[in-house]
C-alpha cells in the first residue's frame, strides 16, 4: 500500500483556490495512491480543521483552510446564491439597501463597509455582482458586514452550510 503525507495533499490544495474534486487530487499526486487511501488522508486532515469539503457526492470539492476559515467559504458560497438570485430578480437589490440602512442604524462603527456597499448598490451591477463573489481576502473582508445575506432564503441558508464541513 502507497503511502502519503498529509502535507502534500494540503500543498495541492493550496494550489488551487477553487477547490479540487478527489480525482484531481490523485491525478497532481506523486507517487500515485488509491482512492481509499486518499479519503483516509482528507478525512484525517477534516478532522484536524485544515481540509474542508464543498458539496456532496460527485459534485464535492476539497479546500485547504484554516478553522477561521469555514466561516469564510460559507459566506462566499452565501454571497453567491445571493447575486444568482438578484441576477435572476434585480429589485431584490431594494431589499439590500433597505438591510444597509437598518446595519447602518445598528452598527455605526461598520460605515467603512457600509459606505462601500452603498457605492456599490448605486454603481454598475457588474461590479457588484463580482464584489460579492470575488474569493479575494478585501471581499471577504467586506462581507462580513453584508446587507445581501437576507436575500438567501433560510432553508437554502441551511444547505449552504451543511455543503460546506470541516468534520
């Protein structure tokens, strides 16, 4: 049986900020191992916090993280069913504003954020579509006090963050 340290894995995962499905991994790996062998080593690194998994089945992919992290990726996942859903219905964009005066009036010390959201409520629907989905650590930063969250609706919210497991 090949065998394979776990930090090797983590190194090709880093590469790859969108995530990598299991048969991807193995291909980047060398010396090659099998498949059970593999989700032996990512589930040991799930377990430790420092590997996490998007989605499910076919369709799952695997992240290099931090535990801070997690929290991380599921906003961005958040952020992005929200812009699907304001490319689908752009009034929903009212309702985002209206959330940005309500965090404005409970939050004061977020008007960095809040100023930059409402400039990009007000400019190009573009720009604030790839604001919301960029994976960049300046949008990460930014939603975390996001007036989009809302948009998502609760039971598409709870399968956001079941996709989204460190263990």
């Amino acid at each position: 049986m090949q065998r394979i340290d776990p930090e090797q894995v983590v190194q090709v995962l880093l590469t790859a900020s969108q995530g990598l499905a299991a048969p991807e991994v193995m291909k980047r790996l060398k010396p090659r191992i099998s498949q059970p062998t593999l989700w032996r080593v990512l589930n040991k690194l799930r377990s430790e916090g420092r590997v996490v998994m998007n989605g499910s089945a076919r369709a799952t992919r695997y992240h290099a993280t931090e535990r801070d992290d997690l929290a991380v990726l599921r906003s961005l996942r958040l952020h992005e069913a929200a812009a699907q859903r304001i490319v689908r219905d752009p009034s929903l964009l009212e309702a985002a504003r209206a959330r940005l005066n309500r965090l404005r009036q409970v939050n004061p010390h977020g008007d960095v954020y809040h100023d930059r959201w409402a400039v990009l409520l007000d400019g190009s629907l573009p720009s604030l579509l790839r604001t919301m989905t960029e994976p960049s650590e300046q949008a990460a930063t930014l939603r975390q006090e996001s007036p989009f969250t809302i948009l998502v609706p609760a039971d598409e919210r709870r399968r956001i963050f079941e996709s989204i497991r460190a263990a």
